[in-house]
C-alpha cells in the first residue's frame, strides 16, 4: 500500500473497542519503529510517547473525566475509554532548551519545530495503526489533564504532553467525508 492510500485509509474513528486485531507488541514496536524513523529539525529527538493500556487505560480515562469535573459528557469520555488503549504524545523541552542554548539564533524556532515534529510522528503512527486496521482518533485535553497524567505515569517536568490517541478495534467505520474543493486551499504558480 503506497503512502496516498495510507493516509485516504486514516480516518477518526470514535467507535473502538478493546478487541486488537494484532498483538499489543506488534502495536508497541511500531510505535517505537515510528517514533525512531520520523525526521525533526536539527535532529532533536524531543518526541515521547507513552503507551497506555489495560487497567491503565480505563483508570486514565476515569482520571480525565474527574479533571474535568463532569464539564465532559461522560458518554464521551467513555467512548474513549472502551478502546484498547491510547497514546500519549510529548516533547521534552529540556531538549528543546539545550538546542536553544547551543543554537541561539534558532532559539525561537525550536519549540515550532518540535511540535511539528510532533505532528509528523502523530499523523505517522495513526496512519500505521490504520494500516494494522486498528482504528484512532486524537484528542486535546491537555492542559487541564497535565496534572493528572503526569502524577499517574510519573513523567518528568521537562516532558510537554501534546495529545492523546486512543486507540482499538473498529467498531464501526466512520461516515464517508464529503469531498471538498481541494483548489480553495491549494494554489499552483508557474
């Protein structure tokens, strides 16, 4: 399967489950493979990912659902609880920190590319995931789950969480997307 077709294969599935079609290795090693594999500037190395499963991934998501103080419909939070599991994304700015200092005149740059590093390894392994025909979605609780998540899975200071993957079988395919005018957003000069 080419790259193109990967990506048009990759959608937001809100319905999962915890039945992996792979062993929950095969999902570990290609998050290890992925997160090794993808480029960053100056080659920064500043992605984490922590994979969360089993018990764990039920007590994070009741975590979440207590952050927020029932301000979440719990039916939404559940939903991402009945996956098998979820990834969580970071950048260690303690990497990031020491480029900046060797590396003065890009100072301002690093934390840019760090997250769109981040989100190179996010679209990456979410693609990969698909390609094992798991299903994911990704989802922004943070800031107000930092806390929380950090005190659960003792994550250092210096570790910045960006998103949340949940991740499981496919309980059902999502609807169709509309196909929009692509040439609104994309402009060729020649």
């Amino acid at each position: 399967m080419g790259i193109q077709e990967s990506l048009a294969k990759r959608r937001t599935y809100y319905n999962i489950n915890k039945e992996l079609p792979v062993a929950e290795e095969e999902v570990v090693a290609l998050v290890e493979n992925t997160t090794e594999l993808v480029p960053d500037a100056f080659n920064m190395k500043s992605a984490r990912v922590i994979v969360v499963t089993k018990a764990k991934q039920d007590e994070l998501w009741d975590a979440i659902y207590e952050a927020f103080g029932g301000k979440v419909a719990r039916e939404k939070i559940d939903s991402f609880k009945a996956g098998y599991g979820t990834l969580l994304y970071f950048y260690d700015e303690d990497v990031v920190k020491g480029l900046q200092e060797q590396f003065p005149l890009y100072a301002a740059n690093f934390p840019i590319w760090a997250q769109q590093a981040n989100g190179m390894l996010q679209i990456s392994i979410w693609t990969a995931l698909r390609e094992l025909n798991i299903g994911a979605n990704l989802q922004h609780y943070n800031p107000v789950i930092d806390e929380t998540v950090k005190k659960m899975f003792s994550v250092p200071d210096s570790w910045k969480l960006i998103a949340q993957m949940p991740f499981g079988g496919i309980a059902a395919e999502p609807q169709a997307k509309d196909k929009e005018d692509i040439k609104a957003r994309v402009k060729v000069f020649g």
